[in-house]
C-alpha cells in the first residue's frame, strides 16, 4: 500500500507521531543535563537499571533472577571511586563494579533479584554495548536509552490513536478521554525513564489482530510482550480469546511452514517469560514489604482501597455485561486476582492498563461501544488514583508537564 492510499486521517496521524518523537528526541539530545539520569523528575533509575543487567547478564547468566545485585558484585573501593567519572554517582545505593571492567555497573533495587524477563535486556543491548565498549558517558547513555523508549512511545500511541479514529460505531466523543489519558501516560512515564511502552505496542497490536481473526499473530504479540515485561500478564484473556479461536475453527490444518514457525516462537518467547518468572517467584513472595493497597494477606491490614475497587469492579462488570462485551468482563476478575496478589504498586504501572483502556471495543451490542469505554476509564482513573499513586492521572497536563520540560 503506498502513502497515497492510506486514509487522511491515518497519515496525519503518522505525521504527528513522527514529528512528536523527532521533536521530543531532540530536545532530549540536546537539552542541557540537569542531571545524569535526563529523566524529567531527577531520580528515576531504571533505564540505566535495565542496560547495566544486559551487561551483567553474560558474566551471571540466570543468576541474575535468583540472586540480589548486592551478593554478586562489590562496592567501589575509596581508590576505585576516586577515578569514576562523576555523573555515575546520582544513585549512590546503584553503584557497583565489576572486576576487569573499565565501566562500573549502576543496578537499582539491589536488594531484589531482577523482577524483569529477558526482553528488557535485549532491548537495551545495543546502548549497552555502546556503553560498555566505548568512551559513552553514563550520561550520554541515558540521553539515548529514553530516545529509544520514545520511539516505541510514540509508536503505541499511533496504534492506539488509530485504533479509536477508525473504531467502528459512535465513538467518536467517548474516544478522546481514554485516548488523552492513554497518550498522556504513555509519553509521561517515558520522559522518566520507563521502557513499558514498548510493550503496550505488541498488547494494542495483540487486540487489533484478534479483531482481524489473525488469531495465531495475537498469539505471538502477546507472548512477544510477556518476554519483554510480567505486567503483560495483564492481558492474559486477550491470549485465551485468540487460543480459543485458533481450536474452535482449527485454524493449524490450514497452516503451513511460516505458521508453524510462528507459532514456535510464540512458544519460545512465552516458554522464556513464564520460567523467568519461576525463578524470580521465591524472591518476589518473600518481599515483605507492603506497597499496594489492594494487596491481601493474613498479615497485611486490608486498606479502604480494596472495597471501593470492589465496588468500581462490580459497575464495570454491570457495563461490560450488559454491553455483551464477554473479554472486558473476564479481565475484571482476571485483574482482580492478579492486583490483590502483588505486593508493590507504582505510578507508572498504571502505563500497563493502557491497551485495555484504549483498545477498541467489540461488544455483542454495537451500540452500547461508548459504554464499555467509559467503564474503562472508570477503572483506569480508580487504578491510577487510588491504587497507583499518581493522582493526577494525566487529568493537570500543564502543572505536572510543561513546568518539568522546562525548568
């Protein structure tokens, strides 16, 4: 298909996610460092955190999944720290060194093993090895990190703006709020350093492509996400749905070779996901600190949060049952189970909710579309408020945005 022939409003979308992430890179390139992580607040880490455990991982191999950072490499020496270029200091508790490596090793959270699957390290490895063999500063790397991140950022926003413009039905109002808030979240936590956009490209193109009925291309998407991030898990009826498909109308008598090799590495990237996540188990269920408000336990005091998302769960059920809208309706228990059970809640994991939020609706009932939106911006806004702790939730784009980008 060429330029000419795709919708205006698609190519205009193209070009305003091009533009943006060109001119969000630059800014990013050149903009004077305020400090060495160029993140906007100043004190997120886990750009660097993720390059440092691709360059970690080929001395510790699997090792990194079920040993602490802190048991596997020592502390810089008063000698060492004193020739280390000043900007790996801003983490004082990431700073590490490696014996026989020029460059030291900056980790966060070096208490815990790397709660991550191999995606992240594969998709840092080029800065990594940039990093690790030549002159690059730490600041440098950084600068080059978000650029990469903001790349898939921007991507996901074309596939999720797309989605919605072109979402068959009346959605045309209900669609601009979770589009807001969704572009909002993707492009703010990855001005911080997060790189979970990169997953929510493979999710909202998980949904697109179980709307087509490529149902076996779903499946890939999906496992393709939960290599690169667990909180892909999220989306686990989206695989079942597409599973389901797949048996129903036993879709592999027609397939062929490059079928088959698809469906291999579907397997080859979820196998990878799934026993990353066993060997990290143990040190996850051990972590006994508590920062999620819907987490439950014997020993944990249950906090208000738990019944007031009991209640936004059973109106989003209502909606979504009444819509016909059976997938929505699953993901609700489906979260549920999965937000009760982890122990540590963040802003920027509410990045994680944003395929949900923004993927076009496909209920039973057409006409009852807009209502199946508008019952995921309600369990957006309660996650993001209440359980995540991002209170503004994209909703003062000025205060929390343009101050920070130009301070």
């Amino acid at each position: 298909m060429h330029w000419s022939d795709l919708p205006r409003t698609r190519r205009a979308l193209i070009a305003l996610c091009a533009l943006s992430w060109a001119g969000w890179s630059g800014w990013e390139l050149l903009r004077p460092a305020r400090n060495p992580l160029m993140d906007l607040s100043g004190w997120y880490t886990d750009h660097f955190s993720h390059m440092n455990t691709a360059r970690i991982f080929l001395r510790f191999g699997t090792a990194i999944w079920r040993t602490p950072p802190q048991q596997m490499l020592p502390r810089p020496t008063p000698e060492v720290r004193a020739r280390l270029p000043p900007d790996v200091f801003q983490c004082a508790d990431c700073l590490f060194v490696a014996p026989g490596w020029k460059k030291p090793v900056l980790l966060t959270w070096p208490n815990v093993v790397r709660p991550y699957p191999p995606g992240d390290m594969l998709l840092t490895a080029p800065i990594a090895a940039l990093y690790h063999f030549t002159d690059l500063s730490a600041t440098d790397a950084n600068r080059l990190l978000l650029v990469l991140f903001l790349a898939f950022a921007h991507v996901a926003i074309f596939l999720l703006l797309d989605g919605l413009a072109f979402a068959p039905g009346n959605l045309r109002w209900h669609a601009l709020l979770p589009g807001f808030l969704g572009s909002f979240a993707l492009l703010h936590w990855t001005l911080e350093g997060f790189y979970d956009a990169s997953f929510v490209v493979l999710l909202l193109l998980c949904w697109r492509w179980l709307g087509e009925r490529r149902a076996l291309a779903a499946i890939v998407a999906f496992c393709a996400a939960s290599f690169l991030h667990f909180r892909a898990y999220y989306y686990a009826p989206w695989a079942l749905a597409a599973a389901a498909l797949v048996v129903r109308e036993r879709r592999w008598q027609a397939w062929h070779g490059r079928d088959w090799a698809a469906l291999g590495a579907a397997v080859l990237l979820g196998g990878a996901s799934l026993a990353t996540f066993a060997l990290v188990l143990p040190s996850l269920l051990s972590y006994k600190v508590y920062l999620s408000p819907l987490f439950v336990s014997r020993d944990h005091r249950i906090a208000p949060a738990l019944f007031l998302g009991a209640l936004i769960a059973a109106v989003a059920l209502a909606a979504f049952a009444a819509a016909r809208s059976w997938i929505d309706a699953l993901m609700v228990p489906w979260l549920a189970m999965i937000l009760t059970t982890v122990r540590v809640s963040e802003p920027w994991y509410v990045v994680a909710t944003v395929p949900w939020l923004c993927a076009p609706p496909r209920a039973g009932l057409p006409e009852r579309h807009p209502l199946v939106l508008d019952a995921r911006v309600l369990v957006f806004l309660f996650l993001a408020t209440a359980v995540h702790g991002d209170p503004r939730a994209g909703l003062d784009v000025i205060p929390t945005w343009l101050v920070r980008v130009f301070w």
